[in-house]
C-alpha cells in the first residue's frame, strides 16, 4: 500500500510507477486532507509493503504529509517493510530522519528511503524558478532509471544510503531553514487571482487543505496556506500569483510538462 502526497504530480507520478512495478496499491494523502481526514484507517493484507511518496518541502517532510500519519491507522500491521521516496527538485536534506521520528511515534520503523530528483517546483522565493526544458527532460529520464533501482533495493529489502541524496549542508537546511519554513510559510498567504482567471474552480477543487473559497467564482485565499503551489501550478490560464515574485516565473505540473 503506498501512501503518496503530490501538489504538482510528480509525486503521484513516482508513486505510480513504484505502484505498478511492485504491484502495490496506491492511496491520495490528498484526498484524505479534504474528507478531513476521517478515513485514515486501512486494512493490511499479510504480503503487501507499506510506502509513504512525497515531495522535500524546505529539506523537510510537508507539514500535510506528517499531520496525515499522526492520523493514520493500520489494521493487520506486523513488521511489514516500510520504505519512503521523496522526490526533490535538487537534494533532501535530512527528510529522512523527520519521517523517521515521524513513523516511530506511530510505531512503525522506516526501513528504507530513498530519493528522485524531478522538476523543479519552488518558484516563491528569489532566485528559484522552474527548470529549462533541458535539465527537465533530463530529471525525468534519470527519474525513470532511478525508480526502477529503487524497486530493486525495495524488492531485496535492501537500505541502500547511494540511493538517498541529503546535498551539501543538510544540517543547516534541515534543522534551520525547514522550521523557519513551517513558521513562515503556512497559515496567511500572499496568493492572488488576477482578472485572467476564468473563474473554472479547479484551484478551489485541488487545494489540500480547502483554503480556497470563491466569491461570484472569483477564488481567494484564507489562512490555512501550506504553499504547497498546487493553486499556482495547475491553474490553466496563469491567472495565480503569489505577490508580485512569480508574475516573470515559470510554471510546471507534471501532466502538462513541456515535454510530455
Ligand atoms: C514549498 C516547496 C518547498 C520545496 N523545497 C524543496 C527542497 O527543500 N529541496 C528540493 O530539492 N526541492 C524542493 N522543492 C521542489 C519539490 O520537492 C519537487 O519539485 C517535487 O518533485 C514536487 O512534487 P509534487 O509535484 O509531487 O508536488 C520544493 C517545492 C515546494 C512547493
């Protein structure tokens, strides 16, 4: 059973093919955010493995993802394997060790994580903006190669560490840039609709955590943000922006690649 989280879709992407080669099946974190959560119980059959596949937010775990396993119930549990893969646009960090504690509090020990580079999606910030459509075709041809690996190490129950990318001051990024991040990043937010919106509502249907409303169709943003950018990255008309910084920015959703 393979738990995954994806704001953009490379996640759920990776989830699918880890899925389909394992013969594992798949459940949405995201929608069990918007029934509220209140079907985080699952039955598990002797055979299967549990795997958790979600996106580095900040060189840490989305704070969605570790609210989702703080709810989560597994009916049948006894040691199966548990194994995670966290896609980054670049490195990790130490994601790995923050799902670790995150898993242990529920009892469940994290055998194996491993992680896939994959486009860039981070555009909120100075200085970060998506990828060329060269480094893109190349993420996502390494990815295929990646994932297939990482079905190996998963099938041989192997915890093979080459297979985990924590970059350079993991540290630093980590245990200083992730809390500042999970402070800073959530509750108000700085998004906005501009008059190209064509009032569709699909930024309204996909936000995690319902904090979309509309008004006469127009969407505006409450206080419940986790800037996970699926608002600004899957509106068709590029009619959201978070203040001015993404208005020159590039934007990307893994079904509408520019090479898919
Ligand atoms: C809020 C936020 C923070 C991110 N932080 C990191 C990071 O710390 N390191 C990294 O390599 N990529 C980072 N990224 C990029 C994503 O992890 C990456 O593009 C991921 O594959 C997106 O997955 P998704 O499409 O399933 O949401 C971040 C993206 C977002 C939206």
């Amino acid at each position: 059973m393979i738990f995954y989280f994806s704001a953009t879709g490379n996640s759920k992407w990776v989830a699918s093919q880890l899925a389909f080669i394992l013969g594992e099946s798949l459940v949405s974190i995201n929608d069990s955010l918007k029934k509220g959560l209140t079907d985080c119980q699952y039955q598990l059959s002797e055979d299967e493995r549990i795997g958790f596949v979600f996106p580095v937010h900040s060189w840490g775990v989305p704070t969605l993802v570790l609210k989702f396993i703080k709810h989560l119930e597994l009916q049948g549990y006894e040691n199966h394997q548990v194994f995670a893969v966290c896609t980054c646009g670049d490195d990790a960090g130490y994601t790995n060790s923050i799902l670790k504690k995150a898993l242990e509090r529920k009892g469940l020990p994290l055998d194996q994580c491993f992680t896939v580079q994959m486009p860039n999606t981070y555009i909120v910030f100075p200085f970060f903006d998506v990828d060329s459509q060269e480094v893109e075709s190349e993420k996502l041809e390494n990815a295929q190669l990646r994932i297939k690996k990482i079905s190996k190490e998963i099938v041989d129950g192997i915890n093979n560490k080459s297979l985990y990318h924590k970059g350079v001051l993991p540290f630093l990024k980590t245990r200083l840039i992730y809390p500042i991040f999970k402070k800073c990043a959530t509750g108000k937010t700085k998004f906005h609709a501009s008059n190209r919106c064509t009032r569709c509502g699909l930024c309204k249907d996909i936000c995690p955590t319902l904090n979309i409303k509309t008004s006469n169709g127009m969407p505006y943003w409450g206080n419940n943000c986790v800037q996970c950018l699926a608002c600004i990255h899957n509106c068709p008309v590029k009619a959201i922006d978070y203040g001015e910084i993404t208005v020159k920015k590039g934007r990307y959703h893994f079904k509408r690649r520019k090479n898919g």
